[in-house]
C-alpha cells in the first residue's frame, strides 16, 4: 500500500473505531502493521530548495571566477583548474553519501552542484585545448556523463537538467530526422528513477518538478524529432501524447485532490482540449495536414524508418490506454482521452477541403462539454460544471466570431452564456450548501 492511502487509513481509524466498526486494540495493529508514515515536511521542502538554489549560486560563482582571471594563467595551471570543481563536486557528493545518505536536501543539492561541475569542467578542458566540436556534441557529453549522477544520487533535479540537455541538443538536429529522433532513446534512460520517485511518495515536491519538466521536454522534443518524414504528422502525434500524459495521471492518484500534484492529468487535459479546439477550425485541416516542421529537403525512406517507428508506438500505446480505461467503463476519462483516435480518423478522412473533420470536433467538443455540465450538476460538482461552461463558451465565442452574424446576435449570445454561469454557479452553490 503506498503512502497516501496509508495516509487515508490512519485519518480514518478513529472514526471507525468510534462507530465501532473496528476495536482499538485492531486499530492499532493496523498502525504497528504499516508503521509510520514520514512524510516531506514544509521544512524539509525548503531545505531542498535553498540547498539546489545554493548550489547553483556557488557553481556559477566559481565559474565566474574562472572566467574572470583565465587569461592570466599559463595553459598547465588552466588545466589544473579545469577539474578542481570536478573534483570539489565528486568530494562533496561522496561525503554526502557517506555522511548523510537520508538527506533528501543534501542529495538534490550536491548533485545539481556536481552535474553543474561536470559541464564546467569540460568547456574549460576544450577551451584550454582547443579541442573541436560544437554546441550539440558538447550538450550531449555533458548530459551522458550526468546521467549516472541521477542513479547514484537519487536526485531528481539532475534529471530534470538531463531532460533538458538533450532536449536542446536535439534541438540543434531540428532539420536532421535521424539524429533528432535519437532524443526518445536518450530520454527513456531518467525513466526508471521518474517511476522510482512516484513509488517512493507519489507527487512530492520533486516528482512534481521532474513530471513537469518530462512533459515540457518531451512535447519540444517531439517537434524536433518526430512528423518530419510525412505530412501532418502533428495531427496524429501530439494528441496521442498528451492522451498518453492524461492516462498515466489518473493511475494510482485516487488519494490526490490537489490540481497541482497531478501535472500529468492536469496539462494532459489541457492540451488534448487545446488540440480539439485547434481541429474545429477548418483551415487546419485544409493546410496543416502537409505541414512538416519546416523540412525543405527530400528525405531517404533509412531515415524515415526511426520516425515512424515512435511516432507509431506513441500512437498504440495512447490507444491501449484508451482501451484499458474503455474496459474500466470509466466514461468521463474515455470522452477525453478520445482526441487521438478521433483525430486518426479525421486525419484520413479529411478530403480536400476539410469540413468532415471540422464538423465532427465541434460536435464533439459540444457534446464533451454539454457532458461535463450534466455529470458535474449530477455529482455535485462545482468545479467539473464550469470547467463543461467554459469549454462551451470557448466553442460558441469561436463559432461566432468565426461566422457572419450581426454583432447584436453575437452580443446576445454572450450575455445570455454569461448568465448560464452565474445561474448554474448560484443553483450549485445553494444545492451544496443544502448538503452541508
């Protein structure tokens, strides 16, 4: 049992001990049996914080430093100084081993400052020797030389500085499909430590940090290595992925009530409504089905491969998602999650002008919201009714700025929207109250 529902256990004890459901004296086996639960304290968070925030001050001081007066010294005492915060990060992050191997503050904190020594030191070793190579090959040693630290620390903050290396270094491959793509590869080696960090306590501080920036670096990443070998693969691609990111944060995070601790369902719901919106317009699917991220140049069918490979993985495993959660009859989560395979099948089904595609989001986003509205005013819930009104309004204000209608109409219209919130709000407000 992890330990949010352990949490859930123990604040529920008392009150089934007093309608006498459970005895005392089982009430405390049940508390001998799953022990203590330690939980990150705000203090505990703080240090965490001050101690990374720490870190970076003092290695980039030290790098300053260097820079500062590195012209003055001969190239022997330039190498010399070149692993001096190589070393001086390697001896603090044994030491912290040694000496405090519980110390969640004092791991995160010597690991973001060795992983900053490391790329130190091998721009001065490179400066010192000239030694060849650009921003990408520099990146991308840095990154692979870190990616130990991640394992051997148990910090979560040098893989966030992981996902964002190789993120920028598959940057610079925008253009070069068969190296871009190596960015999925690269990324898959933090995953083991992102399922150990959630196992370990599900969406602390940390985990929090390290999903968010997984779910930024992989959408940048997917635009620079993914959809560039056929044409409107965005269409299919980004809505799978964040359907992914949707799925995997409604598992095991039942406990959970708080938006912020959940980023994956939060950001993943966000985009998949963002990206059916997008598809209720009619030019997307007239143009942007032959849209490639800006690649001018022919491209082999050897270079392809690699591409098409992910991109159609991302896409199956957004689909057995979806299909597990079809199984599980869970039918709000489903009417989301949808996105992909209804962009799939709008993709293909798109003609030369678009309008089938364009016809079938709007209807869908009119019937996801509709839905929303009825199953929040069914459960008593105040937040699901207006997340359902505003994704209404937000279709409707498009629709009719996107049409001719007189702006009499549109202004009526607005109004009339807008009294439908306050009205539902007032209702379901009272309607709670009532409960209480």
């Amino acid at each position: 049992m992890n330990k949010m529902a352990i949490k859930w256990l123990y604040q529920e004890l008392p009150e089934l001990v007093l309608k006498g459901i459970l005895t005392e004296e089982t009430a405390n086996k049940l508390r001998q049996y799953y022990g203590e639960v330690k939980s990150v304290s705000k203090t505990t968070a703080m240090l965490i914080i001050l101690g990374t925030i720490g870190a970076l001050l003092i290695g980039l001081g030290i790098i300053l430093l260097l820079a500062h007066n590195w012209e003055q010294f001969s190239r022997f005492t330039r190498a010399i100084l070149s692993f001096i915060p190589l070393v001086i990060g390697q001896g603090l992050a044994v030491w912290v081993l040694w000496k405090r191997p519980g110390s969640a503050a004092f791991k995160e904190g010597s690991a973001t400052f060795l992983s900053l020594m490391v790329g130190a030191s091998i721009a001065l070793v490179c400066q010192t020797y000239n030694i060849p190579g650009d921003a990408g090959t520099f990146t991308l040693s840095w990154m692979l030389l870190i990616a130990p630290i991640i394992y051997l620390m148990q910090a979560s903050l040098p893989a966030a500085i992981y996902l964002i290396g190789i993120t920028v270094w598959a940057g610079t491959y925008w253009n070069d499909p068969l190296k871009a793509v190596i960015f999925w590869p690269l990324a898959a080696v933090i995953i083991p430590h992102f399922i150990w960090s959630l196992r370990k306590e599900l969406y602390v501080l940390r985990s929090i940090i390290l999903s968010l920036v997984l779910i930024i670096c992989a959408s940048i990443g997917s635009s620079f290595s993914l959809g560039k070998t056929w044409g409107g693969a965005w269409i299919v691609i980004f809505p799978s992925l964040y359907s992914i990111f949707y799925f995997l944060g409604w598992l095991d995070s039942d406990k959970i009530t708080v938006n912020w601790q959940r980023p994956m369902r939060l950001i993943g719901a966000i985009g998949l409504f963002v990206l059916a919106f997008i598809f209720t317009f009619k030019d997307v699917w007239k143009f942007g089905t032959s849209y490639s991220y800006g690649i001018i140049r022919n491209i082999s069918d050897f270079s392809a491969i690699p591409d098409h490979i992910i991109s159609l993985s991302i896409v199956a495993v957004s689909m057995l998602l979806f299909y597990d959660f079809v199984k599980r009859r869970n039918i709000t989560v489903c009417l989301l999650g949808a996105v992909p395979l209804i962009a799939i099948i709008g993709y293909f089904l798109k003609g030369s002008n678009g309008i089938l595609p364009t016809v079938v989001f709007n209807a869908y986003l009119l019937f996801l919201s509709v839905s929303r509205i009825t199953s929040g005013i069914r459960n008593n819930r105040l937040g699901i009714v207006n997340s359902g009104m505003l994704m209404l309004a937000i279709l409707i204000i498009a629709r009719f700025f996107d049409s001719d209608i007189s702006f009499v109409i549109k202004g009526l219209v607005f109004i009339v929207v807008g009294v439908g919130f306050l009205v539902t709000n007032m209702a379901l407000a009272r309607r709670l109250g009532g409960a209480k």
